[in-house]
C-alpha cells in the first residue's frame, strides 16, 4: 500500500505541470498592434525597455511577440503578441493598474513625442485552450525558427467537428510532416469567434519548410481519409476565407522564440 502512494505521488508530481496548464483556469490574450508609418521599431523598443517588465509587474505573463514575414501581413507596421492572465478578471484587474502606472505613462509619454505609434486601437481576443493543446511550454528553440499563426472559421455547428477531426487526426499528422506545434486556442467572446474560430500558432525552420510540410500533410492519405470522414455532412470550415495563415519571426524579446 505505501509503495502504491508513493508512486501515485510520484505521478502526481509528473504530471502536475500538464494539468496545471490546461486546467488552472488561464485565459490568454491575442492582441494585434498596427502601426503608423515608420513606428514600428520605435513600438517594439517599448515593449522591449518598459512594456514587458511592467506587464510582469503587474500579473501580466508574457508568452511570446511577433512580427509578420511578409509584407502583405503587415512586416513592417504590426505587432502580434499573446500573454496570459489568471482568469479574466485577474486581467481588467491587471490591465487597469497597468494602464495607471507611472511608469508606463512616463514611458508611452517619452516614446510618443515625435507623435503617436499607433495607428488605431489594438485588437485584442480573449482565448482558452483547447483541450488537446499541448502543455503550455514557453522556451527558445536549439535553432532560428519561424512561426505560423493559423485561424480556422467553421461553419455553423462544425466547430466540435472541427477539434475533434484536430484532436483525432491532425495533431498526430502536423507531427509526423515535422510541424511542432506551439498552442491552440478557441475566443472566449462571440463577438471575436467564439463558437465558430480555431487559432493556433505552429513553429518550422523556415517558411519554406512550413509551406513543404502542408504539401506533404494535404497529400498524406491520413490526412484525406480523415477530411472525407469528417466531412460527409458537408465542409467543416467556411468557403472562401475560412483558414488564414500569417507566417511570423520572433521578437528579439520574445520568450518563445
């Protein structure tokens, strides 16, 4: 009996970290910056300086920030970024004594004196993981990476469909064609997508190497067998439009890089 404890402890201990991520009741916050011509770099030097450490300072965790690859993305006025919150109301918590932080203010102040950076208010969607996500991990790569930040429109009623053929089929398959796989997350407010949008963020050496990886996924016959199973009462995702893929490149203060 005691040598049964200490291993169901033992266990305990293993796996608590996987449990605490996904269970704990943490909510996660997309938020997409656009800026005015020009003021991206003066943007990230804030984040880089002041913005991150104040967000730690007041119970905001940084997960990681990025920057469009490609022009037509906003390469070169755009922000993306995700931190998470202990519940949401640890968030309007935190973001109001953030926003009330001398610090900050002498920052955004100091920082906006050539003119705003901001080219419109920030974009910003609540989110919890799904239930396949993989336990929340927040590391450097062993080498340069890019990563992929997908979003998924489902039809109406197929979103259980859609994380189920995910959690069956696809995870298993973006693994065997070399994707590693970051989190996925669905919105939390209806306005934003809740109920009917998936996004997710994947990392590959490169673009090319992500670009590669779909063509050999698209053509796995896994892959078809799966979609024509899971699609026979009709596509699960809306057409056109209903996957958008942004290709990404770390901040050089991104956790996640």
């Amino acid at each position: 009996m005691k040598r049964l404890t200490f291993i169901l402890l033992v266990l305990a201990g293993l796996f608590a970290p996987i449990i605490h991520a996904a269970d704990d009741g943490r909510v996660y916050e997309l938020r997409i910056y656009t800026c005015k011509e020009g003021k991206l770099d003066a943007l990230l030097a804030r984040f880089r300086d002041h913005t991150c450490k104040l967000f730690e300072k007041h119970g905001i965790g940084n997960v990681g920030y990025w920057v469009p690859v490609d022009e037509e993305n906003g390469s070169k006025d755009t922000l993306i970024y995700i931190i998470e919150h202990k519940s949401r109301d640890a968030a309007k918590a935190s973001w109001k004594a953030f926003g009330a932080d001398p610090e900050w203010q002498a920052a955004r102040k100091a920082s906006e004196e050539a003119g705003k950076i901001l080219a419109k208010a920030p974009e910003s969607i609540f989110m919890t993981p799904t239930d396949y996500s993989p336990a929340r991990t927040i590391a450097k790569g062993d080498k340069p990476r890019v990563f992929e930040m997908r979003t998924y429109t489902a039809n109406d009623g197929k979103l259980d469909a859609l994380n189920a053929r995910f959690r069956d089929h696809t995870t298993k398959l973006f693994a065997k064609h070399g994707m590693t796989q970051i989190a996925y997350w669905m919105p939390t407010d209806k306005e934003k997508g809740a109920g009917t949008k998936l996004i997710y963020i994947l990392a590959h050496d490169s673009k090319e190497a992500g670009l590669a990886s779909f063509d050999a996924f698209r053509k796995d016959p896994d892959w078809l067998n799966a979609k024509t199973e899971s699609e026979k009462g009709g596509p699960l995702t809306i057409n056109p439009g209903g996957v958008k893929s942004i290709y990404m490149k770390a901040t050089d203060f991104s956790p996640i890089q």
